[in-house]
C-alpha cells in the first residue's frame, strides 16, 4: 500500500513547524516517527496535501529532571523512554509502559508527543501519561500553554491541540516511590491492548489509566476517589469502568471488555499495594 | 525531492516522491530485493533493515525520512569475502528458518537485539524478536540460532 501523493516539508525548529502549519491549515499534517500516521496514510484514512516532519528537531528530543516532575521533549522516541534511568529511578510506570508499545522497530521510531498527539484510546502512553497526572505543553503561533492530561483527550482520535499548535514537552510528576502496576491484555505481544491498565498508589493517593475502554484513554477516577474513601482494592476496582465507554469490536464484546477491565484494575492495584 | 543515503557502505543519491516508501525504494531503486515486504503494516517485520544501526520496519518509513542515514540490509550483512555474519551462520547451523521469507527480517531485528541486550535470556530473546512473525512458526529454532550468535 502507498499512501497518496503528498508534499513534504523538513521543520528545523519548533516555530519554524508552527509556521509551516500555519501556511498549510488543514491540510497539513506534523509527522514524527509516522508510526501512527503512515499506517493511517497506506489505507488512506488519512490524506494531508502536506507533511511537515519534525521528527528532525533534536532540541526537542529529551528526558529531564525538572524538581517535582520530569520533563519529556515531545519527539523522545518510546526506545528512549524505556531505557531512560531518569525515568526508570522517578517514573518507573512510564518506562515500563514505553516498553510495550508495539515492538522495538516501532520503539525505535515511534515518539511520545506522537503517541499522545494522535490520542488513540487503544495507545498505552496516552492512558498511561494520564493516570500519572501528567501536563502536556503545546506551542502555536501565540506562544505556549499547558494542558492537563485529564483535559486533552476530546474524542476519538481528537485533542484539545489546535490545527496551528504543536506538542511540545511532557511533564510527568515524580512517583516518590509510588507503587505501581501496568497490565496489557492482547493475544499477541505486539498488538494493541484489548483493555490496558496504567495504575499506581502512594502516599498522596492513586491514580488508575485504562486503555482501549473507550473513545480516549480513560481515567478510571471512582476507583482512586473509592480507595481514598477507604474502599478496599476489591470494591474500588468494581467501580473500575464507572468512568469508561467501552465498545465492541473483533477482540471483545462490551461485556467482556468491561469484565476484563474489572480484574485487570483488582490486580493492578494489588500489585501496586503490595 | 532529493535524498542521499549510504546503503551497505555506498552512497547513494536518487530523486525519490515523498511518499515512496524506504521499503519500496531499497527493493525497486536500488535493486535490493532481500528485503521482503510481508504484511505491509509494521505488523509481521519482514521488511526489517537496520536505520543508523537499528532495527526498523521499512514499510513504515518514508525514503525522504531515511535521507542522510547509514542503511544497512541483509546483503549488507556478510563480509566482502562471502563470510556470513555470526547471526547468518548462526541461523544456518541452527536451521533458524524454513521458508525462508521472514529470515532477512529475523536476522536484521536479532542483530539489533544483541546490540542492544549482548547477553539476553531465552525470554528476552522472544520478547526482543515480537516485532517479527515467522507463519511457519519455526520460531524454536530461530530463538535458537539467536542464542547460538549471542554464544550461549
């Protein structure tokens, strides 16, 4: 499969990509890894006139320690995420989740900021990112802002990203040691999770991310509140998909999904406890 | 547009639409034709060569993203003199394979895998090797021949 004819653009710098986006509107597409996007292309689901690469913008490739959270340059490949020892000693969830997505050809290309600006509810990184309370930071012509990660994810496949706005960095709070769990239900290592749990508990309460259980990456917020509340783990991860959407597709029916996601939530929190 | 790459230790520059696939541009331009397109959708890793010395799957991966890489496919991986790289042998002593479509891909993704892990465990070596489907499943022989190159 080829994907239809197109134009492609090189980004030097972050503003001079926010400037080519802008001259192209929306017809114009940000490519990184293409890990998300050419598969899309091949089939045709999608078809942007224009490609504006960015996967060249090394400055914006980068794991840092930053006091209270990490700091993530949006175009860090999954590969990197995974072996970070930044990330590995302070956000150890988010490394361990980076490596499952795909397969390590797709790690090696594949970014975070394209994970998370894709926003697909089957992706590990954006639940996972999510249940961690991250803050994602976009740029666009007018400068920068951030968003919440409990506020991105609109709908399927959409964000709060504006046509004209970039991703720019990931700022994920540290664990402090926080225990943590990441569980992907799949028939075959490298496939999409039929349901994903992201979860961690700690001194300052829990949070718990589910992927592929509806329209965006879902916070299973009931079972944090519950387990705060003094539910055990048994009955806060009965409220599991309180906060969930699921749907059927070929993997699952909606009733399975939701099973699923309920032992899946149990056990991550069990071994997040332990 | 223009892109240059060095493939297998040449050059090469070539004139190449944006959206020729590196797959399709290693195959049809530069006549490599070792490696192989499977599925076509960065599922089965057939179409796996190594990118600035890692392993990526080519089909997805435009040519005009690879410019100025150092490319390395599977005719790239024996010496000059015919002697077959550790991981060729390796598969050979081993019957690592047995259609043979895949191999080019194995080869690629296990060689990029012990550059990674020198030292890996049966389970990280099949965990390391989930990026490539084998449909004759000879995937015993082929986890194998990895362990054998990596000299265990």
């Amino acid at each position: 499969m080829i994907p239809a004819a197109f134009d492609y653009v090189r980004a030097g710098s972050a503003a001079e990509a926010i400037s080519l986006i802008g001259q192209h509107g929306s017809d114009a597409k940000f490519i990184a890894g293409g890990h998300s996007l050419l598969p899309m292309m091949k089939l045709r689901l999608a078809q942007p006139a224009i490609l504006v690469d960015i996967s060249r913008i090394s400055d914006l490739s980068y794991i840092k320690d930053a006091g209270d959270h990490i700091a993530i340059g949006a175009m860090t490949r999954h590969m990197d995420v995974e072996k970070s020892p930044v990330l590995a000693q302070h956000v150890p969830l988010l490394a361990h989740a980076a490596g499952h997505v795909g397969d390590p050809q797709v790690r090696h290309r594949g970014t975070i900021g394209g994970s998370i600006a894709h926003a697909d509810p089957a992706s590990d990184l954006p639940a996972t990112t999510l249940a961690l309370g991250a803050t994602y930071v976009v740029q666009g012509p007018n400068g920068t802002r951030e968003i919440a990660a409990s506020d991105f994810y609109k709908s399927f496949l959409e964000s709060d990203l504006a046509e004209d706005e970039m991703l720019t960095e990931i700022r994920v709070p540290k664990m402090n040691g926080a225990g943590w769990s990441f569980l992907k239900f799949n028939r075959r290592a490298q496939d999409w999770a039929i349901v994903g749990v992201a979860a961690w508990r700690g001194a300052n309460g829990s949070g718990v991310g589910l992927v592929n259980m509806g329209q965006t990456p879902i916070l299973a917020s009931s079972v944090s509140t519950a387990l705060a509340g003094g539910s055990s783990i048994a009955d806060a991860a009965a409220l599991a998909v309180d906060d969930a959407q699921p749907s059927a597709d070929n993997n699952a029916t909606v009733e399975y999904r939701t099973h699923l996601a309920k032992v899946l939530v149990r056990r991550a929190l069990e071994h997040a406890s332990a | 547009m223009e892109i240059k790459v060095t493939v297998n230790g040449k050059k090469f520059t070539s004139d190449v639409e944006p959206r020729t696939l590196l797959v399709h541009y290693i195959r049809e331009v530069l006549n490599l034709t070792g490696t192989n397109v499977g599925c076509d959708t960065s599922s089965c890793g057939a179409c796996s060569l190594h990118l600035d010395g890692e392993a990526v799957k080519s089909c997805t991966v435009l040519a005009v993203q690879a410019d100025g890489a150092n490319i390395t496919t599977i005719e790239g991986m024996a010496a000059a003199d015919g002697t077959l790289h550790p991981m060729q042998q390796a598969f050979m002593e081993n019957h690592g394979l047995q259609c043979g479509f895949c191999t080019p891909g194995m080869v690629m993704a296990a060689t990029s895998l012990l550059e990674e892990n020198p030292n890996p465990t049966e389970e990280e070596v099949r965990i390391g090797l989930e990026g490539n489907l084998c449909r004759c499943t000879g995937y015993h022989n082929i986890v194998k021949a990895v362990m054998a190159a990596a000299g265990k």
